[in-house]
C-alpha cells in the first residue's frame, strides 16, 4: 500500500529531457541521492543528465541516502527528523489529447478579485501525465519539491 500524497501534473514533453533536470536540480540539494528507475536495474546515485535510463513512461523512486531509504523501509513516505522523506515520481504519455479542467485562478492572469471559477478544456498532443508522491505532512519540503519539479516541466528543452 501506498502512503503519502499525490500532486499530478500535466506537461508537453520531452518528458524524459524535463524529468532529467528535475533530477539533476534536486541532486544539488541531495548530492549522495540514490535513484531507482523501475525496469533500469540497482539503485544507484544520480549522475548529472542520466537521460538513457528515463523512458517516455517510468516511475522513480528518490532517496537523499541510507538513513532515509531505512527510515522509507520502516516508516513509509512519512519526513524523516530532518522534516525530508522518500519521493516518488511517476510519468506516462497522456491518454488523450483533450480533458476538461476547471480553472480555479484567471489563467489570463488578470488578477481581477471578481473571478470565478470556471470549466475549460486542455487540447494538445504530446502532454504527459506526471505524478509525486511526497511524504504526509509535506510542509515545506513538499512546497520545495513541487517548485522544483514546475520549474523542470515548464521549461522548454
């Protein structure tokens, strides 16, 4: 069973490009992380622009080192004393090339006070689903993670 909470995103590829940049960025915070890509054997730490072992459909798992792979063994994704925990991150092509979607902010960014709420529709082809599993209780480690992955996925590569 799965713990933690989920943030799903959608995105334009090249997803395995964006997915390596978001590795290559949190690295920095983490430099001894390890990372397992199902299908791509061992766990093994992340070397800078790792591309061949990301697939168009993949699903990762991240740990900053050993105590935070034991503390995930024990306790789940659950933050660790640090207030850091084990991540998840999974990614596929997405289904379909239209979905519906409610906007809760003006995403023409009016910032006019009198917006409401409103359905719209998402169409393109190429776009990703993309999902993180962080630990419950997230706080600010979790507000880290999501800035981080947004600024890999929004990026033109």
């Amino acid at each position: 069973m799965t713990t933690g909470s989920d943030h799903v995103f959608a995105c334009s590829g090249p997803i395995e490009r964006k997915v390596a940049r978001f590795l290559d960025a949190w690295a920095i915070r983490w430099p001894g992380m390890t990372v397992e890509v199902e299908g791509a054997g061992e766990p093994r730490p992340w070397a800078a622009g790792r591309v061949e072992d990301l697939n168009e459909t993949a699903e990762i798992y991240l740990v900053r080192d050993r105590d935070m792979d034991d503390h995930w063994e024990r306790f789940g994704y659950s933050l660790d004393e640090s207030l850091e925990g084990p991540l998840r991150l999974a990614y596929r092509p997405f289904p379909t090339g239209v979905f519906p979607v409610v906007a809760l902010e003006d995403p023409y960014g009016r910032n006019d006070p009198s917006f409401e709420p409103y359905d719209l529709r998402v169409v393109g082809a190429g776009l990703y689903l993309v999902t993180v599993v962080l630990p419950e209780g997230e706080g600010s480690f979790g507000a880290d993670v999501l800035a981080a992955l947004e600024g890999a996925l929004s990026v033109e590569v």
